[in-house]
C-alpha cells in the first residue's frame, strides 16, 4: 500500500511545479510586453515628434547672393518670349551701355533691390531708356530675377516718352516708383505731373496695379 502511495504524491508535486513554473513566465511576458509604454513624462505618453521640414512652413526660403544694382551693369535685356522695345535679340550691356543701328540703351541710375515673386532672394527693377537718334528719350522699367545670384531678365514696363523715373523702392512684394510727367493735352517738354505708381511682377507681367499724381512744378 506505501508503495502506491509514493507515485502519486510524486505526480502531484510534478504537476504543482509545473504550474508555478507557467505562471511565472507568464508574469515575464506580461512585463516584457508593457516595457514600450513606459516612455512617459509624468504619467503620461510622451506625443511624437514632429519634425518641421521645409515642405511644412510653405515656400522656401532661397539662400542665393542678393543681387545689387551693380548687377545689372553686364546684364542681358530682352529675351525671345519678352522682347525688348520689340528688338528681334536679347541685348547685353556692358557697363551700363549698349549701341547698335544708330540706337542707344542706357541703364539709368534709378534702382532698387528687393524680393519680388515671395521666394526669398533678392531681385532687381531698373530704369532703362532708349534713344535712337531723334527727340524721344523712351523710358521703361526692367525686372531682373535673381537666379543664383545673377540677373535673369524676367519683363519690361514701358512708362513713357521724356519721363524720367525719379526713384524706385521695393517692399512688400511691389516697386513704387516714382516719375515726372505730363498732363493730357501739355507738350511733350513739359512735365507737370509727379505720378506715384504701384507695380506688381504677375508672371512675365509688371503692371501698375494703382498710381496717383500730384501737381509737379520745376
């Protein structure tokens, strides 16, 4: 009879150690599989990082040299799709100055510097004037891109014949630019007008978007 005994309370401890020995792994387990959500900050799941890439804060911001007036001294005028004063070829100045088929172009000091299309870099407006051996002295407005640093002509404004653009400042992605000229009806060498105009670059496009004008006296 003793020795039927001994096997089975054999058996049961095998069965209770067993058992103890699934539950306490199980217990690991658990604690293994919680570890992830013990990143927290002060009880709480710490929120993913967000990483602000360019793409997320709009346009970006060019880091290129900003162009001087100096700049436009070398540069080239006209181009096939935006002609010059309807100049079949673009035009390269040098200095400041270009001469061909009794016509001369001349970068006139009035400039100014500035970001025109919302990119960041710094673009350019000049005066330019045409003269090609007669009275008229025809002035235009010229916008230059800044594209690497150097200008890249972009359009023209014609404003006028025999009014002189007197300064230009450029803020808020516009060119106010301020010149003299004439009211309906006065002769061509007469300027009585100051005009304050507002240009904004649309494309290959710098219309004045507004303009007053004050008596001018000399």
């Amino acid at each position: 009879m003793r020795r039927s005994v001994v096997p089975v309370v054999a058996l049961l401890m095998v069965c209770v150690l067993a058992a103890c020995g699934g539950s306490g792994s199980g217990k690991k387990k658990r604690s293994r599989d919680a570890r992830p959500a013990a990143a927290t900050t002060a009880g709480k799941v710490a929120p993913d990082r967000v990483d602000p890439s360019p793409s997320s804060t709009g346009t970006p911001r060019r880091k290129v040299r900003a162009l001087t007036c100096a700049d436009l001294r070398d540069a080239e005028l006209g181009s096939s799709g935006v002609r010059y004063r309807d100049l079949p070829n673009p035009l390269r100045l040098r200095g400041g100055r270009w001469t061909g088929n009794g016509t001369t172009v001349m970068l006139e000091k009035p400039c100014a510097t500035g970001d025109l299309d919302g990119d960041g870099a710094v673009d350019a407006v000049g005066t330019v004037t045409l003269d090609s051996g007669g009275s008229g002295r025809f002035w235009s407005l010229v916008v230059w891109r800044n594209v690497d640093g150097r200008p890249g002509y972009v359009t023209v404004t014609d404003v006028g014949d025999r009014t002189p653009v007197q300064w230009i400042r450029i803020a808020d992605q516009k060119a106010t630019v301020v010149q003299l000229t004439r009211s309906p009806g006065a002769a061509m060498a007469e300027l009585d007008l100051r005009r304050t105009a507002v240009h904004r670059l649309t494309g290959t496009r710098f219309p004045a978007v507004s303009h007053t004008e004050v008596p001018y006296t000399p």
